[in-house]
C-alpha cells in the first residue's frame, strides 16, 4: 500500500514526511496547551483518543515504510520461492513483536499514570517535557534531508 507508494513516488515520501512531522509537532502542543490536572479534558474540549493518536503517527511514521523497503527486502529468499509470502512472514514477526513492546510500554505508562495522578505537579512538567520532545521531533524530522 503505502510503502510502494513511497518507494514509486519519492515525493510522496516528502508529502508524508511533512505531515507526520505536523502532527507530532501539533501532538506535543495540545500536550502543552493541556490543563495541568490529570484528569482534565484537553484545552480544545474535545479528546482524541490515545489509540487513534498513535494509528496515526504509525500511518504517518516514513520510518517505517523505509524499514520495509531497506531493510525487510535483505531476509527474503527468492531462490526458496513465495518471496511475497516470505514478506507477508516477515511482515507479521515486525507486527507480533511490535505490538508486544507496545503492550510492555503501554503497561508501564498504565502505572506511571496512576503514580503522575497523586503528584499533578510532576504530571504538569511530565507534560511539558513530553510536549517539548514532540514538537522538537517533529522539527527535526520536518528539517531532515530525505537521503538519495
């Protein structure tokens, strides 16, 4: 889908650069425009939820459409034919393992919340350290030279 879009059309590998470096940057200033207390809802009134946010940065993330053209095409075997179910594997172990250092992270995150809960003036500076690097990161990856 969209990694041979990328790989077809290296400006749209630019276009999808941009945008993810947007968002994370707009990511990183609804965190600083966020009321300090925990549990209150966004500066704008309406929340967007954590999965749908992280759908996106993935969607949006030329990282990884690099990782599967750069990298993912050196394990196939076209001699020991299927090399596009041999693709489809490979595909789905990145998938597998993906997702279990996103649960391991996501129950941390669970237990740091319940801990930032108690003490809403390390939450407010979590926030804006994490605000801060979200719109660093986006600047950085917006300002980055695509490599030929």
């Amino acid at each position: 889908g969209l990694t041979a879009v990328l790989a077809a059309v290296p400006a749209a590998f630019v276009v999808v650069k941009l945008v993810g470096a947007l968002y994370l940057a707009w990511l990183g200033w609804q965190m600083l425009r966020r009321p300090a207390s925990p549990g209150a809802p966004p500066a704008n009134g309406r929340g967007t939820s954590p999965f749908a946010q992280g759908a996106v940065s993935n969607l949006l993330n030329p990282k990884i459409a690099i990782f599967f053209l750069a990298v993912l095409p050196q394990f196939i075997e076209p001699a020991q034919g299927r090399p596009a179910l041999q693709a489809a594997m490979l595909g789905l172990v990145s998938i597998a393992s993906g997702t279990a250092v996103n649960l391991c992270t996501a129950a941390l995150a669970g237990r740091a919340r319940g801990w930032l809960l108690v003490q809403p003036r390390l939450f407010r500076r979590f926030q804006q350290l994490a605000g801060g690097a979200l719109i660093g990161i986006g600047l950085k990856v917006a300002l980055e030279r695509v490599r030929p």
